[in-house]
C-alpha cells in the first residue's frame, strides 16, 4: 500500500487524487490519506505530488512509518476525495518545511 507522509500537511495539492483508479484517497482539514484497505499500489499517486509526500509503505523516509498507522486510522473517519481542489492560500510556504506532524488537523 501507498501512504501519505508529513510532507503532505498544510500543502495539501490534491494533485494526487484524480488519477487513483480506486477512490482511496481521503480527506482532512489539511491533509490527506490513504486507506490501505483499498489501495492497489498502482503508483500513479507517487509521481502526481509536487512535496513527493507519498511512499510505498516497505520504503518511507527515516521517521515516516507513524504515518502507516495514520493513514489507516484516518482513511476510516475522513470522507472520500476524488476531484481537485485549491491548495491552502499559503501551502508554497509549508512545500519545503520538515517537523510538520504536530501541524496535523484531525
Ligand atoms: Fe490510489 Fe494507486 Fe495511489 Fe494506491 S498507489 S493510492 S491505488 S493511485
Ligand atoms: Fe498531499 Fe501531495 Fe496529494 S501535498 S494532497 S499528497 S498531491
């Protein structure tokens, strides 16, 4: 399965979503995840996101494997996303920011 790691957060482009074949991606406040339940590691997600903020699961950055159990936890509470939608007005400022977790809205 594919997860969604911190890079993502208060970035939030969306780009992923629109070419999974599945609908697995779900969304929060600012942030989105995957639900591993779903996924079919297709990797089309991968290359969409302009932070590259998703990983398959056997290889995530050093630091990244809490977002394994995030992803799982948050795919089953937060509604599904399948279309674009705009970027939080100041997500270029987060693109290249490190310590985001604590920055997760649930
Ligand atoms: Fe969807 Fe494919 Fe990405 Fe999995 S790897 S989340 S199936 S686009
Ligand atoms: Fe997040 Fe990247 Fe998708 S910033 S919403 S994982 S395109």
């Amino acid at each position: 399965t594919f997860v969604v790691t911190e890079a993502c957060i208060k970035c939030r482009y969306t780009d992923c979503v629109e070419v999974c074949p599945v609908d697995c991606f779900h969304a929060g406040p600012n942030f989105l995840v995957i639900d591993p339940d779903e996924c079919i590691d297709c990797t089309l997600c991968e290359p969409e996101c302009p932070v590259e903020a998703i990983y398959p699961e056997d290889d995530l950055p050093d630091g990244q494997e809490g977002f394994i159990e995030i992803n799982a936890e948050l795919s089953r509470i937060w509604p599904v996303i399948t279309e674009m939608e705009a970027a939080p007005a100041d997500a270029d400022e987060w693109a290249d920011k490190t310590g985001k977790a604590e920055l997760l809205e649930r």
